[in-house]
C-alpha cells in the first residue's frame, strides 16, 4: 500500500517509500518508509514540535551517505541532513575560524579552504561524505586527523528539543571515533562545525610515506598546502573506486592498533608486514595489508567483491543487498582473525 507525503508543517514534509539507492554511496537499493529532508536547523525545531522524535524510532541521519550500509530497509524514518553554507567568523594575521553546515560536501569545504590558503585539512582532501558526518568518525588520513583543526559543533538533542555546543574536550576523539559514536550515539543530530585553520605560516605535514613518495618522485622538495591538496587527490583517485561509477564506501575497516608485545611476535612470522607508530606502545598495522595477505585483495563473490586496487576496499559490482555486503566483510573479518589473530572492526556504520 502506498501512502502520500504528509506536510507535518510549512516546508517541512514526510516523504514515503523513499529508495535510498542515491543517498548511500555503496549503492545499496533500501527503501525508506520516512523520509525528510533537513536544509535548515529550524526544521529540527519543527519535527520536535509535531512530536516526530517523541512517538518513533529515532531516525537514521544521512549526511552523504559514503560511511553507511544500509543491512535492508530502514525500520526508522530518514533525516537527510543537507545544512548547507561556509563562512569565516574571525580572523587574525596567522589563523582564520570558519564555520560550515553539516550538509557541506567536505571535499568542497577542503578545496574552499586550499584555494583561500587556509592549511590545516589539505590532507584530508577527497574524503567522501559530509561536514556533519566529519566529526562522528573523527576522519583522518595522510597524517592528519579532523581533531587537529576542531573548535566545536553545534547538535541537536531530540530528547530535550535544545541546540548545544560541544567543544573540542566534550567530543572524546579517538582513532576514528568519538563520544557520537559511543554514549552520545542516537542523541545528537550535528548541525555544524567550526574549524580554526592556519593562514601563515603554514604547517606542513608530509611525514606519510605514501606523500614522501610522491613528493620525492615529482621533485619536490619544499611542498606548500596546494602541494599536498593534489597530491592527496592524486594517491586517492588511483586507489579507490569513483562511486558513481563503483558503489563503495571507502576504506571498510579501520587499521587495527596493537601492542608492541604482540606486534613483534608477528613480525617475526612476517618481516614485511608495514606499521606504524600509535604511541603508548602501541603499533598500528594497515588493514588493507592485512587482508590482502588473507587473498581477498581483487576477489568477488557475485555482486560483491574487494577492489583490486585497495583491499581495504569492499565494492559493489551489481546489484548487490545490503545483507550480501555485510557477508563479505564477516568472510574477511574471519579470514583475518585465522590468520593474523587479529580482529578487524568496520569503519563504516553498520545500519539495521
């Protein structure tokens, strides 16, 4: 049975058996029954007013949709959060604050602040996903962690109807995590972020062996901000997949991070095996490696596969389900624990 959209108030409507095929970057064909579309915060407002957070389910937030999958249909209503603007706050001679809404392209946000000389994400150039999602995940990559430019966000809390701030210290980052993935998770609906970035002078981190590479191959050898910007889309775009045209949600799982004890035990088994330093005596190991070395690197199984380029990478070559998806990346957690004794634990949010 199909039941129309539902205005609950002005400019605010329920859509009905929404498919989300567009809306999750791994392509997953789910369908939502509910579904709202966020371009202002005063929507929230709204929602909490018709009750809309206090008889249902809380709701699935989508930003982009490029760190989810989607396991069948959703049995909450959809937020699709698209908050949009950028702006600068305050400025001084060496740092600059801008604020962005959490319906930002994050890739867009980067490039507006490369090509204003705002340093301080041009490492995290070309992360899918939305300005909002950033924080939740902490993202990192080449070095760099969105932590390391983080002021604070401003959230929604369905259970009360107010808007708070979080600063830096109240968001708990970790190692792709934060206090919205833990005790906060289902509790906030992130509206917005600042950043504080750096004008002059800039503060240059190459350190990442992949960037020393490139920049010693290309010649370089004083990088500035743009430098590192291109050479981060560079790297990126020849080991992932464009999901347009491959569905995929980026890098499955997160980089395992073991003691040192251990670590050493393994790397008597396996002198190759690549790590890096993760303090407190701890070693982190890339998963990608990991489970290349298991063989699933380029493997499919039916509509499923692992990318050739990128192990790390799990890629739908079809039509694939949300439950096929989810399969495949139980059969690689297995195969890693078998053989490295190592548990793998996704990076991507796993939605019922």
């Amino acid at each position: 049975m199909t039941h129309p959209d539902r205005e609950i108030s002005k400019n605010v409507t329920v859509q009905q058996n929404v498919g989300l095929k567009p809306y999750n970057t791994l392509g997953i064909d789910a369908v939502a029954n509910s579904f709202i579309e966020v371009t202002d915060q005063d929507t929230l407002g709204k929602l909490y007013k018709e009750g809309f957070f206090s008889d249902q389910k809380f709701p699935i937030i989508l930003g982009g949709g490029s760190n989810v999958l989607l396991k069948g249909d959703p049995k909450s209503p959809v937020l699709k959060i698209s908050i949009p603007g950028i702006r600068v706050t305050d400025e001084s001679d060496h740092f600059v604050r801008i604020e962005a809404g959490a319906g930002v392209n994050w890739h867009e946000l980067v490039t507006w602040a490369v090509e204003r000389n705002f340093g301080g994400i041009e490492n995290l150039a070309l992360i899918p996903g939305t300005t909002g999602a950033a924080p939740i995940q902490n993202i990192g990559a080449y070095g760099v962690e969105l932590s390391d430019t983080f002021e604070s966000l401003r959230a929604f809390l369905p259970e009360s109807g107010e808007f708070n701030t979080f600063y830096y210290t109240d968001c708990e980052f970790g190692y792709r995590d934060s206090i919205f993935k833990r005790e906060l998770k289902g509790k906030a609906i992130i509206t917005g972020i600042v950043l504080k970035l750096r004008k002059s002078p800039h503060r240059i981190n190459d350190s990442y062996y992949a960037l020393k590479n490139h920049f010693n191959e290309a010649g370089v050898s004083r990088p500035v901000i743009r430098d590192v910007y291109d050479a981060v889309v560079s790297i990126r775009r020849s080991k992932l997949p464009d999901p347009s045209v491959l569905g995929n949600a980026g890098s499955f799982f997160k980089n395992p991070v073991v003691d040192k004890s251990f670590f050493e035990t393994l790397e008597k088994r396996y002198p190759e095996m690549p790590s890096f330093p993760a303090g407190d005596g701890l070693i982190k190991i890339p998963a990608g490696w990991l489970i290349e070395q298991a063989g699933w690197k380029g493997k499919r199984i039916g509509n499923v596969g692992t990318y050739r380029n990128q192990a790390l990478v799990i890629v739908n070559h079809g039509d694939a389900t949300g439950e096929e998806i989810f399969g495949h990346a139980i059969r690689i957690q297995k195969s890693v624990q078998q053989k490295f004794d190592i548990e793998l634990v996704p990076e991507v949010n796993i939605l019922e």
